[in-house]
C-alpha cells in the first residue's frame, strides 16, 4: 500500500512541474517567449503585432482600425451619400468609403394643425436644400398663459388658461395684508378676516362674538297654560339630548329662557330679536334627523308634508307633531356676519330632543307639570299669537 502510494505522489510531482514549464516553452527552440514584430500588420478590418517566429501565429494588440476621415473626395448632400478618403489612426491603413448623407434643413411651409402650450401640432415642412416635402408633427409651444389663481389653506398658484393644459406656477405663500373687519350688530357676530393681497383667499377668520349671542339657554315647551317636562338622557358629542313626550296632534309654543352669552352674563330676547320663521343663520334652527341619518333643516309648516319627512309642524315658535312615533330633533342657534358670509358661521348652543309622541289622551298629560293657576305666559297682548320669545310672566 505504502509503495503504491509513492509512485502516485511522483507521477503526480511530475504532472505539475511539466505543466508550470509549459508556460515557458518558446515559440521556437532557441527562445523561451514571444519576440513581437514593431510593424503593424494589418487587413481590410483589423491590425496586430505578429510573432518574429516564422510559422507562429501569435498576435498582439489585435484591434478594429479607429479610421477617421482625411479628405473628402465628394461632399455629401441631403439627398446623395458623398465619398472620402478614410486612415487608420493607429497602423495608418487608409480606405475610400462613403461619406453619409446630411439631414434635410426643414423650414415649416404651412401649418394644417396648431400646436398650443402643450399639444403637438401638424405642418408641412420643405427642405431648403433640395426641396423635398414632408408632412411632420410641430412641437408644441411651451408657452403658457398662467392668469387665474387657484388656492388651498397655505398657499396660491397660477393656472394655464389653455383647455386641458395642467401647467401650474410654483405654489407661493399666502400674505394677510389686507384684512377686514366687521364689528358685532345686534345678534349677529363680527369677524376680523385676513384675505390674501395676491389671490384673494380668506386666510384666516376671527369671531368677534355678539354681547347678545347666546352661548347657553334653556328650552320650554308648554300648551300655553302648562309647562312639558323633560329629562336628559345623556350626550352625544358633546351636544346634551333629552326625552320628551308630547301628544300627538297637539300645538306647542316653544321658548327660550335663562339665555346667557360668552361673558356669563343674561341676555334679555325681546319680540322680535330672532327671525324664526325664515331660514336664517341669525338664530335658533331645527333640524329633523331622516331615515339616512342626514340632518335636514324644519323650516317649514306643512298638514301634508312629502315622502320622507317626519308629520311635524314647525314655525319656529310652535311645534305639533301628527303621527304617534318618535322623532329625533335638533335645535341649533347659529350666528354669523350677514346671510351671504357663511364662512363666520357660528353653533352657539344645540341641543337634541328625543320627541316621543303618543295618541291623544295618553300618559302625555301626566309630563305636564300645572303652573298652578295662571298661564305662565301672558299672550294676551299679542292677539293670541305665538310669534314671541321671551317669557313674560302675568304682573
């Protein structure tokens, strides 16, 4: 085994040293390594350095001739190839070859279709040179015309006037130089607003709040004679909710009392501060809350009111409901500088009402709490009526 093992381990020495003297076994058997020829061979593509050696094939720097053009036999035009004399920069060989055609020189003759700020647009064009015709798109102008302002909370930018082009101006900041005040009148707040000099954006508003807007108040429903009563049930967002119960069929007079405005002060609502029975953002507002979950604005009076809503007889000072059912309902005071200025609108105070309506003669009377005698309101003066606001005791 130790015998069979040595003659591997020669025969294997010899392998590898008879490989490694490959490497050095000259071209001829005088000279161990390649002796490279300083002249360049060459043909028609390429040029190398060939081996002195007669019969070796050996070659260095083989490469493609790097030709450049050294004299124009023929001048190329826009319609003909021209002819020139052509040199190797490394080995000097030299070739004749053609020399490739010029592009035309287009002028635009007449346009079929204009082009605009960022459309393409359709001519044709006549080489100058040779009078060739060709019909070509026209690169659109890239001239924009940026009028109108467009804006969001921060900031304005121009827009391009040319249909369909969606080119804008880098978006600039907003500055509040000019701003414009409007001092509280009556029940209706003011507002100190800050407009954008540039565009015209209303940046910013301030409320300057009414001396005689509520920021509290309480609600009485009564028959003319008794008070309904109510409990609350909770919040919702905020917004305090209560459970009444009114009878169906009914007329309510409904007031406000114990107003108080933002400095904790009482507020005294005369005839006549508010316009309940038109739709206005100068006071209190009911909304009706539909199958859909939507708030809906109860600004009207109707015996036959149309498929979707609720049987209830609103006028701002009265309500009657002519379904048994209940009703969710929302009364809301608003406020704000002028009908047209819906931006300084203003929620004072809202408060939601379950209305449980139930058939004549049920326990709807037993919420009617007596005010013990007299009516607490006095409608005499008004003709009956119950176009009122403020509670008014009897002397």
């Amino acid at each position: 085994m130790k015998k069979f093992f040595g003659k591997s381990y020669v025969l294997l020495v010899v392998v590898v040293l008879a490989s490694a003297l490959a490497l050095f076994v000259a071209c001829g058997k005088d000279r161990p390594l390649h002796i490279w020829a300083e002249e360049w061979s060459k043909n028609a593509q390429y040029h190398w350095h060939a081996c002195t050696d007669a019969g070796c094939p050996g070659k260095d720097s083989y490469a493609y001739h790097d030709f450049s053009l050294v004299e124009t036999i023929k001048e190329p035009s826009c319609s003909e190839v021209g002819r020139g004399k052509y040199k190797c920069g490394t080995c000097d060989y030299e070739k004749e070859d053609d020399i490739a055609m010029i592009p035309h020189k287009w002028e635009l003759e007449s346009t079929l279709l204009q082009p605009t700020c960022y459309l393409q647009g359709r001519g044709t064009f006549k080489c100058t040179e040779c009078g060739a015709h060709q019909d070509m798109p026209i690169d659109p102008t890239g001239e924009h015309t940026f009028v109108e302002y467009a804006h969001d909370a921060t900031g304005h930018w121009q827009t391009c006037s040319t249909p369909g082009c969606t080119a804008t101006t880098e978006a600039e900041p907003h500055n509040t130089e000019r701003t414009l005040s409007t001092q509280p009148h009556g029940w209706i707040d003011g507002s100190i607003d800050h407009y954008c000099t540039v565009c015209d954006a209303l940046v910013s508003s301030e409320a300057v709040p009414s001396p005689l807007a509520p920021a509290s108040f309480d609600m009485v429903f009564d028959t003319g004679k008794d008070r309904i009563s109510y409990t609350q049930r909770g919040e919702e967002d905020g917004v305090p909710a209560y459970d009444i119960t009114l009878e169906e069929g009914k007329e309510y007079l409904i007031h406000i009392e114990n107003a108080i405005n933002g400095k904790g002060e009482k507020i005294e609502i005369s005839d006549g501060d508010l316009s309940w029975d038109i739709p206005t953002l100068h006071g209190l507002k009911a909304y009706y809350i539909n199958d859909r979950n939507a708030e809906v604005v109860l600004d009207y009076f109707d015996i036959n009111p149309p498929a979707g809503r609720p049987p209830i007889d609103y006028m701002g000072t009265s309500i009657k409901c002519n379904k048994a059912g209940t009703y969710k309902l929302i009364f809301r005071y608003e406020t704000g500088v002028n009908d047209n200025n819906y931006h300084n609108r203003q929620i004072r105070v809202s408060k939601i009402f379950y209305i449980n309506v139930v058939g004549k003669g049920s326990a709807a009377s037993a919420s009617q709490k007596s005010a013990g005698g007299d009516a607490p309101y006095d409608l005499s003066e008004y003709g009956g009526e119950d176009l009122f606001f403020e509670s008014k005791k009897q002397a």
